[in-house]
C-alpha cells in the first residue's frame, strides 16, 4: 500500500520536472487517443511535434504563433505573481485587435511614418482599457477578477464581431464581415527574407526579457513578487496594493493588446472575425507551464506555438480534427496541475508503525 | 471515581518508556520515558523546541512515534488517533483553541462527542450546569463562543474534556492567555480535578506558576530527559537552569528611564471593528516620550490587535487629529509613508506577515527595509546580502546563511531577526507585539537587551504583551487595555501586578465612567 505524505518543503525537483513529467504524460495519452482514432500514434506525434520544427519556413510559422502567446503569457505570468488571477487576456488581445484596427483603417490611404506606431499604440491602450476595467471593479468593488475577466472577453469578442459588421467592414469588401486591407505604411516589418516572422515576434522575446529584469532586479517587481507570495506581508511593510494592482494588470493588458494589434497588422493584414484561435487562453497554459517566470514563458510558449502549428499540419496531412489541439492542450493543464500536487506531496510505500 | 481512587496507590496512570520520534532533520523525542500517578498534577519542562510538544501530540494521539511504548494503567496501548485517547479518557487542551465562534457552548461540546457519549450523557446542557457548579467554572452552555473571553473559551475548552470523564488532562501553556485573577481560578478547577483523581499534565514557561501547584516535573532539553524534580524544593532560578544549561544568562532587574519629549500621540482614538468578532477601539488617549518603553497588557482580543494595526496604517481608514508622530497628523499617511516617517512595527505573527516565508532572510530584509539599498527603482542585491549578514551576526540568528528561507528559521531566531531589522532602521517609534512569545529563554534575553538598547538611544517603544512580567521587566510606564478601552497610563514602579490585572479584567472602566457622570 502506499500513502500520500506532505513535503515538509516543496521540491525544488518537482518544480522544475513537473512540466516535463506533464509533457511526457500528455504524449502518452494522446498516443492512445491516436490509436482509438485509428491512426498510427506514432505519426501523428511526429506530425504534431517534429514537422513544425522541420524546415525554415515551418519555424518561422511557428515563432508567428508563438509571438501572441508570449506576449500574453508575460503578462498572465506578473499578474499571477501578484495573486491577480486575470483570466481576460483572451478579451484585452480582441481589444487590442479592435482598436488598432480603427486606428490603422484611418491611416488606410496614408504613408505616413506614424502610422505604424499610432496603430501599435491604439492597440496597446485598447488593451489596457480592457483590462482597466476589470481592475477598476476589483479595486473598487472587490468583485471576483476571475468572474469579470472571462465575461468580458466574451463582451470584447462580440464587440468585434459587430464591428467587423458594421463600422469597420469594408464598404467595397461585397458585405463580407472583415475590415478592408491596411494600408502597407501600417503592417508591420517582416524580420527575415522567407516567412512571415514580424517585429510583434521581437516585440515578445523583448517583453519577456523585460519582465524578467522587472521581477529580479527592481523594487516594484520585488513589490509584485511579495503580495503574490504573502498579501498579510505585503499590507505590514505598507506596500501599495492598490497601484500593485493596477500595474501587473494595465501591463498585461499593454501586452495582451499588443498581440492582438500585431496579429491584424502583421500576418492578418486586416481585421477579421479569427484574429485569434484561443491565443490569450492557452497563454494560461504557458505562463503555468513557464513556472510564471518569464524565461520560461519563452520555452512553454515555443512548445504551445508547435502544438498549434502541428494542429494544422495533422489536419491537412493525417486528416486529424483540428480540435485535437484545444484538446492536448487541457490535457497537458490537467497533467501539469496534477503532477504540481507533487512539489508539496510525495507518495510513501505505507509502513505499519514500528514497534 | 472509585476505581480510579483504587488505583491511585498501585501503579501509574500513564507511563511513557522510550518514547522516540525523528523528524527529518531533528530527533524531537529521544528515548524519553516518564510516569505519571492518578492525581498528579505534573510539568512538563523546557525551550522552544526540547519536543515537548511532540510528546504530549503522541500522548493524544495525534503524532505516531518511531519508537517506544505508552502504558495506560498498567497496559501496553496504541494511541492512533486523538479519538483513540478520549476514549481511553485523555483529554488535551491545546494552546490555540479549537471552538466555532458562530456556534454556542453546548454545540461546541457536543461537536467531539460520539453519539454513545452523547446517549449515556442525556441532558447535554444539564450536564455542562451540573460540572460547571462543581467546580466552580462558570460555563453557561447557551452562550455564543464569539461572546466569550478568552479566558471563558479555555474553560469550555477544560469543560469539554470533563464531560468526557477524563482521566488525564493535557494543557499546553494555559495561563498565556489569562489575567492573574484568572490563572487562580484556573490552579482552583487544576486542583480541585487532581483531589479526584484526575491526572494533569502541564506544559509552561512560567516557573513561578510550576513550583505553585505542581507536584513533579520532568524537563526535557534538546529532545532528551534530562532530569525532573519536585517544584516545591525548588526555585524559578534553579528549574530554569536545568532547562536552558548553565549557559544561559538569567534576565535581571533592568534600570527605568523617563523622557521628556512627546514623539507620538493618540488622542481620542475611537475606532469601530472591522469585523463581527473584532473590539473597537474607545476614546484611547496616550502619549510616547522619546526614550520610553510604555508598556501595555491585557488578555488577547481585548483591543490590541485593532490599536496597532490603526497606529501602523495596516488598518487604513483615515482619522482625523487623532495620531501624531512628531507633532504631525499621521492618520490619513498610507503604512509606507507611515514608516518612511520613523515608524517601524514588530508584530505578533512574525511568519506570513512580518516575513515572507518562502523568501530570503536579504529578500525579507527588503520587505521594510529598502533604504539605502534601493537607486532609481533597481535594487542593490549585493549590499543588501552584504546588511542582511551583518544583521544575522548582530543579533545571533541562527541560520545557514542570508539566503536561508525565513521559514526554514525557528520562531525565536526569526524573532531576532525581524526585531534586527526593524530597529536596523533607527525608528523614532517602534511599536512591538509580543516581542518574546514562544521564544526561548536566551533568545528572549537577547530581544529585551536590543529592546532597552533602542530605548536608551532615544526611540519611543510601545510594547505590547500578555505576558505581564515581561512588561513589569522592560516597561517605564504601564496601561492596560479591556475591550478597546485603554486604562490609565501609570509609572511602573508605582504600581502592582495585582492592580494592572484588575485593570485588565476591565475595572477601570466603571470608574471613569462614574467619574464622567459625576462631571
């Protein structure tokens, strides 16, 4: 028999092995997924994890997923440090897309330098509005972030949707739901020769390195790290939790928003209905893959954007649902909260009491 | 009764042989035996950390130990779990009680009760009348738990255990909580249940309060035996040396001082509790004199959590011309600015609020102090490592080093370092909660000595204990405080532990009234 017994301190093991374990399990549970698909599991691992990373063009498709991700992950990952659980990235990403997009559509028979920059900026600020409100609730009302967060991402979603059939649709675009095309002043710059890898990319290496620097060396980020770890401390050493508050999520919020405005001036070209598959939930599943801690936010995020890119490519080659995806990706949370229980937990063989 | 009376001649209640248990890290129990007769009223003896704890937990059952046997009357037992112990007629009353505010007296009881116990009992209430009568404990079974005091909690508490029939009491540091009048009710109800029988186990600091009423003592040290004795030959002095070794030096009388200057005061401070089962705060007037220590007792929950959590900014309503810290009106400054200001705060839980405990002992010197070492927003890790061991050697912080996590530290040795790093930032006023509880004896020496050496440098120090010598040792002038009124504040050689108990059980508070009414 064997019994669950309390560490009497975390492991620091576990910590850093739990994600690899939650890895390893969830590619043995899709194995027999594949199998009871009547596919060869071993092919569809192979599609799904090796052919994203197999040719120049395939990485850069990947590091275009990968950029939103980490975008928003970072800041999930500060907001989760400070014990603000903002479930809105997904919401403060579709503001972003939404409001650099009106910014971007004025610029749309301009060459101006500004143009570029002022969309950038009017997706950043959309962002933080979005999240601005939900932490205006919080602070001022004490409401559930969880609760608010979540429903305003479906309020955001809407409001673009509305937008895309309305104000914003294209008058020449034969009454498809999408914007018309920016203007070439207003995309942003492709970083190399082949693919589509953008500045928004860069833009997302920067921040998490940023954040890092932020968490490790500055006062506030100390400030962030002490009212996750331990609120009660936090309010005896008359830290503001107030401005905590409101920085971790007007930072996610930037960020969250600068993802979404880089996806429809980057690869999108245009505002659409599908800005996003999902980026700003699954940034959850990396910021917690990351171990909330920024570098690590860059691996989890590479290993998601392969997911997402051999999502299609199992869909175009094996036939594979593309909801395979969205799957393997609750599967590897399921495993990675689950393997987590064991940095505070380990299982002991059950010894009857020595006499 | 009369069985156990029968048995009281012949062979032991309880007998501990080689009680063993290892943690990871620490062997808290070392081969530890010890005896204890039907009627006994026994010590049981030592620091923080001797494993005193660890041993009446396997008593009760809650703590398996690696070795050794436990005889119950004569017969070899297996205490698996603390159920397992009441029925075998153990009871314990642990430090922190274990009672639902929301639910009455009777629930409470009723809650560890098994429902045989409960059958063969009847009359529940009846019950709790009948005991409370005999032995003078003054229980009222249809009482809310929240309206009761502290003190009135530990008696459902003992109360709990008699309706069981108990044959052995446990009671872990009983008297921390109580006023001195209340200690002799409770050595009343001790000795009362002794003449009948019933074994008692006692675990506390205080020495003065062993040799008064109990008849053996076992004294462990280090997780090992090492000696017992009978209090009543023997003085606080000479039981404290077998517990700390010879080492350790004895706290003497400590020289008062008196200042002149007003540094900080509270005028009129009337507060409403924040929530259901908190004290507000009454018409507190005080002032602080540079150079003072004013002391201020009173059992907990009585008002003093309220009073320092207003005055630190913790608690940040804001008052109007109620604080001052040098002639200026604190009370709408946030905590932060409070303390930028020259006030610095000691308080009572010391890990999860006065240190971060996944943190380093460099990260929780940050926490309050950022002074010097931070530039432009970035922190200056290196001096911080560099002042954050030099703190653990000023004050003998036993750790590993600055990078120790404050968790991984022993309350007294956490204790010291907190009091290091607060008074590190030459304060103008510190305000301190129960600098030593639960510390050990040289551990709290070294805090009085840092206390007094703050003082003796011009810093005003409100202290703030339940532990009433402590404050007739360190303090200058002394109050006391019962439910959110404040008593007056007296010099402390003018005054007497008798009548600072009477103020904290709250007799004060007639008398002004009466003079309010005469006015």
């Amino acid at each position: 028999m064997i019994q669950v017994q309390a560490r009497t301190e975390p492991s620091t093991l576990m910590t850093f092995a739990s994600p690899f374990l939650a890895i390893v399990l969830t590619l043995i549970f899709g194995s027999l997924l594949f199998t009871a698909l009547d596919k060869d599991p071993l092919q569809a691992l192979h599609v799904l994890l090796i052919l994203p990373l197999s040719d120049a063009y395939n990485i850069s498709e990947m590091l275009v997923k990968m950029g939103p991700l980490l975008l928003c992950a970072v800041g999930l990952a500060l907001c989760y440090r400070a014990n603000m659980w903002n479930i809105g990235a997904e919401g403060q990403l579709l503001a972003g897309a939404l409001g650099g997009s009106a910014v971007a559509l004025m610029f749309i028979d301009s060459n101006s330098a500004l143009a570029m920059p002022l969309t950038l900026l009017g997706g950043i600020l959309s962002g933080m509005a979005w999240a601005g409100i939900a932490t205006f609730l919080k602070v001022k009302f004490n409401s559930n972030l969880i609760l608010t967060t979540i429903m305003l991402n479906y309020i955001a979603l809407y409001l673009l949707i509305w937008a895309v059939h309305g104000p914003l649709r294209d008058p020449e675009g034969f009454g498809f739901p999408e914007s018309a095309l920016f203007s070439d002043a207003t995309l942003l710059p492709v970083l190399s020769d082949s693919g589509r890898v953008h500045l928004g990319v860069a833009f997302a290496i920067v921040s998490a390195l940023f954040a890092w620097f932020l968490l490790s060396k500055t006062h506030l980020g100390f400030k962030i790290r002490v009212y996750g770890a331990d609120e009660p401390a936090a309010i005896y050493a008359g830290y503001n939790s107030k401005a905590i508050s409101w920085f971790v999520m007007l930072f996610a919020g930037a960020l969250a928003g600068l993802a979404g405005v880089s996806e429809v001036a980057g690869p999108i070209g245009q505002l659409t209905p599908n800005v996003s598959p999902g980026y700003g939930y699954s940034a959850i599943i990396v910021a917690y893959l990351g171990r909330l801690h920024p570098a690590g936010a860059i691996v989890a995020a590479i290993f998601l954007a392969i997911l997402y890119m051999g999502g299609d490519l199992a869909q175009i080659e094996m036939g594979i649902p593309i909801a395979v995806v969205g799957m393997f990706q609750g599967i590897l949370l399921f495993f990675l909260l689950a393997c987590d229980f064991f940095i505070r937990y380990r299982i002991v063989p059950y010894r009857e009491k020595m006499a | 009764m009369s069985e156990t009376l029968k048995n009281q001649s012949s062979r032991p209640r309880l007998e501990l042989l080689n009680i063993t248990k290892q943690y990871p890290g620490c062997l808290a129990n070392d081969q530890i035996c010890m005896k204890l007769m039907p009627g006994e009223i026994h010590a049981l003896l030592g620091e923080n950390g001797a494993g005193k704890s660890t041993l009446v937990k396997t008593i009760y059952g809650v703590v398996a130990p690696d070795a050794g046997q436990i005889l119950w009357d004569g017969h070899e037992v297996e205490v698996k779990s603390p159920s397992k112990a009441r029925d075998l007629g153990i009871g314990m009353v642990f430090q922190h009680f274990s009672l639902f505010e929301t639910l009455t007296v009777a629930q409470n009881i009723e809650l560890c009760l098994s429902r045989s116990q409960l059958h063969s009992i009847g009359d529940l209430a009846e019950r709790i009348r009948d005991l409370s009568r005999t032995y003078g404990l003054n229980v009222d079974p249809d009482r809310f738990v929240h309206s009761l005091s502290i003190g009135e909690r530990q008696r459902v508490e003992i109360m709990r255990c008699l309706v069981q029939s108990v044959k052995l009491l446990i009671l872990d540091e009983p008297t921390s909580v109580l006023t001195p009048q209340e200690v002799a009710g409770l050595f009343t109800v001790l000795k009362k249940l002794s003449s009948e029988g019933c074994s008692i186990l006692f675990i506390s600091h205080k020495l003065h309060e062993v040799t008064e009423i109990c008849h053996n003592a076992t004294i462990l040290r280090g997780g090992k035996f090492v000696g017992d004795c009978e209090p009543a030959n023997e003085t606080p002095a000479t039981i404290a040396k077998m517990m700390v070794g010879d080492l350790a030096e004895q706290d003497a009388g400590y020289e008062k001082a008196f200042g002149e200057t007003i540094v900080f005061t509270a005028n009129n401070l009337s507060l409403t509790a924040k929530h259901p089962f908190g004290t507000a705060l009454k018409q507190i007037n005080f002032e602080l004199y540079k150079g003072e220590i004013l002391g201020i007792a009173g059992v907990a929950g009585n008002g003093q959590e309220e009073l320092m959590s207003i005055i630190s900014g913790e608690d940040n309503r804001h008052l109007k011309n109620m604080l001052t810290l040098d002639g200026r009106d604190i009370g709408t400054q946030s905590a932060g600015l409070r303390r930028r200001n020259g006030l610095a705060y000691v308080p009572e839980e010391r890990l999860g609020r006065g240190a971060v405990p996944e943190m380093s002992l460099s990260e929780n010197t940050l926490l309050t102090h950022s002074r010097g070492f931070v530039k432009s927003g970035l922190v200056n890790w290196k001096a911080l490592k560099e002042y954050a061991k030099s703190l653990i050697s000023q004050y003998s912080v036993k750790c590993h080093g600055e990078f120790s996590e404050a968790k991984s530290l022993s309350g007294g040795n956490l204790q010291k370092f907190i009091m290091g790093r607060e008074i590190g930032q030459n304060p103008k006023v510190l305000i301190c909660a129960h600098p030593t509880w639960g510390v050990d004896v040289g551990a709290a020496l070294a805090i009085h000595q840092a206390l007094l050496q703050l003082r003796d440098q011009g810093a005003a120090i409100l202290l703030i204990s339940e532990d009433i010598d402590e404050l007739f040792l360190l303090a200058d002038r002394m109050a006391a405080v019962c439910d959110g009124h404040l008593s007056p504040v007296v010099r402390a050689e003018e005054t007497s532990i008798d009548q600072i108990g009477q103020w904290m059980a709250g007799t004060f508070i007639n008398e002004s009234e009466q003079q309010e009414a005469l006015a």
